[in-house]
C-alpha cells in the first residue's frame, strides 16, 4: 500500500482517520506520515511509529497516497505540490477541477465524511476524478471504512447533494431535539425531566430504525392506523409543513454546496 499521508492529522477528522486506520490495524504505523501546524502531537502517544512531517513538501516527497483534511480557507498549504499520487480530499468547497489544476499529475479523489467519524459512525459519500485508478478505488474504501461506511457516487452533484444531507452530521436531529426541549420547558417540565424524555425520543429510537431505512413508511403509517395520541401529533406536524421545511432546509443546503464550489 506504501505510505500514507495525512495533511491535517490532528483536525478531528485528520485525526478520526489516523486513529481508526492504526487502533484497527487497517495501516502500520511506520507506514504513516502526519502533518498539522503545531508538529508531533499527545493524540497519537498511542502510536509511537508514526512519522512526522515538518511541512507537505516532505509528505509529498514520501508518501503515495496523501488525505487533505484542512480547512477550505487553508488550503493550498505551503508545499503542496503532489506529482502522480492518489490524493482524497475533505475538503468541501475545492471541487475535483480545482483540485486538479493545482495537481494537474495526480488522481483525486473527494470525500465528504459526516461528523460520526471519530466513532466509526460516518456516512463517507466519495468521487473519483477523471484517471482514478482501480486500485485506487479498492484503497480509498479501505481507508474510508476505517471511519464509518462508504459509498462511490457518480457525480459531484451527487456528492454536493449529501453533503447537505449526510454531511449535516447530527445537527437536524440537535434542531428537532431543541424545539421538544423549549416545548417541554413552556409546558412546565424541569430541565432534567425534560432533557431525558427528548433524549429518549432523539437518541433511544435510532436504534430502532438502524438499518430500517426501507420501513419508514409503514412505521409512520402504524403509529397513524392508531389513531391515537402520537398520531394527532403527526398530523399536526404534516398539516404545518414539516416535510415541506426538511425538503427548504436541504434544498438551501445543497445550494450552498454547489455555490461553495464554485467560489
């Protein structure tokens, strides 16, 4: 597999990858050169076998495969200059053409994990640019699994469309949890009743539906047949446009997707 190469290996997901890839085996350490700005870093005291670059010159000059895992503000870094190696971005914003014209010899890559990674929960959602090769198809899974579970898609609109879907990460769920909290505390229940009860709801009843995806419509539709309590409820939500508010938050989303990339 030769040597890997992380540009921003101390970032959260820098570091989620790393982390996964040495604690599961999946890349020896020896075989694994960080970068980041402020130099060796306590968060791979784990892994003493790492190496650890002192610019991307360095990691460009050793290693086959490099992950850019910085900031779309930082990025290019200093240095950056890879000749005919896999490179898997990230990043959100540098598009496959941008990419490509500061790294005209390179295979790309672009990926968009969401915000499971550290826990091996990411959805990782990835395209391969124009001369991808098929062991470089075979490696950027074996990478991405190490996070989570993956997908190739066909294109970047695809790609532009989930990172406004998988990519959101926990953050509709946090919305949805903060507007039963602020509805439970106006009906006069205290913070810890009401923190527990939205926990149950937000948290308890993933597991319910894991791997269920298919089944979502019949599981609303028997609350429904109930005709009882949580039915009145979903009712309600339907009549004042919740579908309709999921589909504007997604569709303002993407937008900012697509026109990130072409800033």
């Amino acid at each position: 597999m030769g040597k890997l190469g992380i540009i921003g290996a101390t970032g959260w997901l820098g570091h989620a990858l790393g982390e996964n890839l040495l604690t599961q085996g999946l890349w020896p350490a020896q075989d694994l050169v960080l970068l980041n700005r402020s130099g060796p870093s306590k968060k791979y005291a784990a892994h003493p076998g790492v190496a650890w670059a002192r610019d991307a010159t360095e990691v460009c000059d050793q290693c086959e495969t490099i992950v850019l895992s910085v900031r779309p503000e930082d990025f290019p870094v200093p240095g950056f200059a890879p000749q005919d190696h896999l490179v898997i971005s990230f990043m959100a914003a540098w598009t496959l053409e941008r990419l490509q014209t500061l790294a005209p010899k390179a295979r790309i890559v672009r990926t968009m994990p969401s915000g499971g990674a550290t826990t091996r929960q990411s959805y990782t959602p990835w395209v391969a640019g124009a001369g991808v090769l098929d062991p470089d198809i075979a490696l950027t899974a074996r990478l991405l699994s190490a996070i989570g579970t993956e997908d190739q898609v066909e294109n970047e609109a695809q790609l532009d469309y989930l990172s406004a879907l998988s990519g959101s990460g926990a953050a509709y769920p946090a919305l949805m949890a903060q507007a039963m909290l602020d509805h439970a505390r106006r009906n006069g229940l205290s913070d810890h009743v009401a923190m527990r009860a939205v926990e149950a709801v937000i948290c308890g009843s993933a597991g319910i539906l894991t791997r269920k995806m298919a089944e979502v419509g019949a599981v609303i539709e028997a609350y429904m047949s109930y005709r009882g309590i949580t039915a009145a409820g979903l009712s309600a939500a339907r009549t004042c446009g919740f579908p309709e508010a999921i589909s504007a938050a997604l569709d303002a989303a993407s937008a900012k997707a697509r026109s990130m990339g072409r800033d």
